[in-house]
C-alpha cells in the first residue's frame, strides 16, 4: 500500500525567510503527486501538481516543487515566506486510480 | 459557480443518533470523495464515487454509508453515531481520477 510521510509536523520560520517542507512517499508505480494548502478553519487548497514531464513544478503564491524519483521524495519550498502563508500544508499522491493518500500535514508558522 | 457545498457546517450529535451530510458541486465533476480529518492523521479517505452510480470504500468506511444521488449530489450518512467518528469532514470532487480534487468547507460533527 502506497504511504506518505511528511517529515516535519511542525516548521517555525521568520518573515522573508525561504522555507522547505519535505515529503517522503512509497510507491513503486507511477505517481501522481500533490501538495495541498488548509487555512484556518477553511477546506484545502490546491497549491501544485506534479502529473508528469519537468520535475520542477511551479504553484500558486510562488510555491514550487521538485520531484525525485530516485529519493521518491517531492519537497515544496518557496524563497522568501510572507506571514500570510501561515497553514498547514500536505502532501499527497494518487496511484492513478483516483484515490489520493495524504500525509499527516505540516504547520507552517512565519513569524515577524 | 459554488464549488463544492456542505450541510451542516456544524452537528453535535449524542452516541446512537443517525444523521446525514450532505454534499454538492456544481463543476460537473464526474468524481466525489468523503474524507476525514482527525489531529496529527492528515485526511483519510472514508468512501469514494468515481462516477455517477458506482461508489467504493476506502480507508476507513466502517460505520458510514454513502450515496451518489445524482452527478452533482453525495451524500454520508452515519447509521448510528459512536464519539469515534468526532471528526471534520470534507467533501471533495474532481474531473476524473488523476485530476486535482475540489474541496468544500467541511462539517464539524461532534458526538458525545
């Protein structure tokens, strides 16, 4: 069965900083990968998708993330966080068959 | 265009108590999901229809029932309510399998 481990629960970073919240999956099928955003009392965002071709995915609000098949990891990360981007953040992939396994989410915390 | 809707946002129900949540979209989407958020477990997937008039279960069906009404409508019912199924639920919708998922506002249940 498929899984997906995001590595870090919690991820405190001050205002400006860049920041990378990092993502483990298991799989040995072709994956399609997806990184959600929650705010506060709100359902998930859409924030990229990797389905194939460049590994390099680009996302809403200057998001972007890198998948590795070999490390089977696809870490999101942003150069510069605003207070704003203050969520929890997940992971997820699907197997193709339409079924999405998320993992346990990270909270992101910009400090001034 | 809604999205996805959700009814109630919120239900506080006693143990043994029945009642449904209701689910519409109108992205005439051919899939739909329920899923649960629990603290520390990211969202697990309860049941799923991939297209009007079948549906499936997924990770953790016990205790729910599902019905796909028509395209637009999916609905979760709990037969009887046990104080393990607190929880926020979502529903999500998407084109197809492989597509990114639309996620409504969620239901906050408790049960006590």
């Amino acid at each position: 069965a498929q899984s997906v481990t995001q590595l870090d629960s919690q991820v405190p970073v001050f205002e400006e900083a860049p920041v990378e919240l990092r993502c483990n999956y298991s799989s040995s099928v072709s994956v399609y990968l997806f990184w959600y955003v929650q705010y506060p009392n709100q359902g998930l965002q859409l924030l990229l998708k990797y389905l194939s071709g460049s590994t390099l995915v680009k996302g809403i609000n200057g998001f972007e993330a890198e998948f590795n098949k070999s490390q089977t990891s696809f870490h999101l990360r942003k150069p510069s966080v605003h207070i704003s981007d203050t969520a929890e953040y997940f992971c997820a992939v699907s197997d193709g068959g339409g079924k999405l396994i998320f993992g346990q989410g990270t909270e992101l915390s910009v400090k001034p | 265009n809604a999205g996805v809707t959700q009814t109630p946002k919120f239900q506080v129900l006693k143990t043994g108590q029945s009642m449904t949540l209701q689910c519409a979209q109108d992205m005439n989407h051919n899939s739909m999901y329920w899923y649960r958020q629990d603290p520390g477990m990211g969202l697990r997937l309860i049941y799923y229809s991939a297209s009007e008039g079948t549906t499936d279960k997924g990770e953790v069906p016990n205790g729910y029932n599902v019905s796909r009404l028509n395209k637009r409508e999916f609905s979760l019912r709990l037969e009887s309510a046990a104080p393990s199924q607190t929880s926020v639920y979502f529903c999500a919708s998407s084109r197809g399998p492989n597509y990114e998922q639309y996620f409504g506002p969620g239901t906050r249940l408790t049960v006590t």
